[in-house]
C-alpha cells in the first residue's frame, strides 16, 4: 500500500519478514509460497521506494518502524530507520 500524504511510504505486510531481506532481497523465507515471486516482488518495491525516497514500513520488523533505502546495485541498504509509534 503507497501513501503519500506528506512524507512517502509503503506499507509492505508480509513482503519481507526480517531485515536480511533488504542487502539481499532474493533470499526466501519459509513463508513466501512462491520465492522466485517474492523475491522479484521485493527487488521491485524496493527499487521504487528508494527512488521515491519512500519509507519502507513492514509488519514484522523488531524494534524499528521502517527504513528508507538507498540501492545499491542489486542490492538495497538501510539509509536511515524511521522510529514510529
């Protein structure tokens, strides 16, 4: 889900489930019913969020809210994470 009022940010559910998937987004999870989807899926919208200088806010994250990313290469890194309530 894109929002954009104000600040961007997408809210990605269950799209990736540890923050190991951000540097290395091809890397399946046990619940990814379809890795290669996944992880092509991941790859795109973290490419369009670090574009868009979005916020990247997933479900399962401890301790952050959510990041904004920066590509680099075929691999994302961690610009800065967002604390949310």
């Amino acid at each position: 889900v894109w929002l954009d009022a104000g600040v961007p940010a997408v809210f990605v559910g269950d799209l990736t489930h540890c923050p190991i998937q951000i540097p290395r987004p091809a890397d399946a999870c046990a619940f990814d019913v379809d890795p290669v989807a996944a992880a092509v899926t991941r790859t795109r919208v973290f490419t369009e969020a670090s574009r868009a200088r979005a916020a990247v806010i997933p479900a399962h994250y401890p301790g952050h809210g959510g990041a904004t990313l920066v590509a680099r290469g075929d691999a994302f890194m961690v610009d800065d994470w967002l604390e949310l309530p």
